[in-house]
C-alpha cells in the first residue's frame, strides 16, 4: 500500500502560471486535507473535504480552488500562482469523521513561485 | 488565526537526556495530538490525548495536558540521535480540522 501519494515532489512556477497538484490515497479514507507549510508558520489549512463530493475553507484558501473528484482523489489548484504561495504543499488524509481520527501526510510537494 | 505556539522553538540536548517541549492553544479542544516531521518528509502521528485525559503515555513518550492552562507538553525520555526533528501539536475542537501549532525543532546530539 503507498498510503498517501502526492505529484509532483518539485515545482517552479512563473507568476500568473496555473497548476495543479495532485493527491491520492488507498486508505480508503472518508477526509482529505490540504495544507501549506512555511518557514516559522507551521502547518495552514488551505481546504478539506469531510466526505465525497463535500469541500469546504480552512484557514488559507484565497488563491486555490479543489476538486474531490472521487473517493481516493483530492487535487489542489493554483489558477494564478503568486510569489506568496511558494511553499511546500501537504496533502493529509483521515479515516472517520471528527478532529479524532489521526492524519496520515503524503511526502509534500515543494512549490517555487518566480 | 488560531494557532498555537510551541515553546521552546528549538532544543539541542545530548544524547540519552530528555526532551520537553511545550504547546499552548487558544480555544477549548476535545483532543489534543502531537506529530513528528523529520526533515523533508510529510508528518507522522505520534499519540492523541482526549479532553478528559490527564497523561498518556507511549513508550518512550509521555503527553500531558492541562485544559485549564490550556498547553500541553510532550516529554521523551532517554533520547536518541534518530529522535532528531520537528514535533508539532495539533488540536481539534470537535469539527474535521486539526489546528496545529508552529512545532520545536529538536537536535538530539550523539
């Protein structure tokens, strides 16, 4: 089992450039999170998914938009990368359904904004 | 935001002494958990401690918590050079989001 994947592991994006970055899991669990992580910040909630075909904001979500597009799958999307989002992007997955359930974190993708 | 705070931000202790790090939060929690991120790596749950807890312990690990302070600690004992990395807290409220704190960076020295 791979757990929790997440592509690509590195990018370099020009300023108004759009991407995205995906996330996969074969835990079959219900919750998936995005997270940004800067120097000195900690970790940020960017969105979440409780469930399929369920998304909502978390702490950061202002310039990124994402789809759960199915049960394993939960991308996030840049579509006018800035300089402020360089950071390195985790994707987190939880089985049940409340703030109980521990998260399992893929490897990050480390994101450069030019 | 509603982040906590780590303290201290980083720790260098020799090898075989214990660690202590310290969180705080800012609203009334239902769990309070604690994480390890070696360098370049994505997080790896450690323990989970519930409101109604007091102390728990895993291993080499002991989390306490004190709901009227608000903060909890995370202690390991006898330290080892593989202990080397940043430990974060997270704290849940009862929704699906985990609200974690800044992290300590630990340098266990062999």
């Amino acid at each position: 089992n791979a757990g929790v994947t997440q592509t690509p592991k590195f990018q370099v994006l020009k300023t108004g450039q759009s991407m995205t970055l995906q996330c996969a899991q074969d835990m079959n669990h219900n919750s998936m999170y995005w997270y940004r992580q800067d120097p000195g910040m900690g970790l940020r909630l960017i969105y979440y998914s409780a469930s399929e075909g369920t998304t909502d904001k978390g702490e950061v979500p202002n310039g990124y938009n994402v789809s759960r597009l199915n049960k394993r799958e939960f991308s996030l999307r840049l579509e006018s990368a800035a300089p402020s989002q360089t950071s390195v992007y985790f994707c987190a997955t939880a089985g049940g359904g409340s703030s109980y359930n521990e998260q399992f974190f893929g490897p990050g993708t480390r994101l450069t904004v030019l | 935001s509603q982040q906590g705070e780590e303290d201290p931000q980083a720790l260098s202790i020799q090898e075989g002494e214990n660690a202590t790090m310290n969180c705080s939060y800012k609203t009334s929690i239902n769990n309070l958990q604690w994480y390890r991120q070696n360098s370049g790596r994505g997080l790896v749950h450690l323990i989970l401690i519930r409101s109604n807890e007091r102390e728990k312990h895993s291993g080499r690990l002991r989390v306490t918590l004190d709901t009227s302070k608000k903060g909890s600690s995370l202690l390991i004992t006898a330290s080892r050079a593989a202990d080397t990395a940043s430990y974060f807290c997270a704290s849940g409220a009862g929704s699906y989001q985990l609200t974690f704190g800044k992290g300590t960076k630990l340098s266990v020295i062999p």
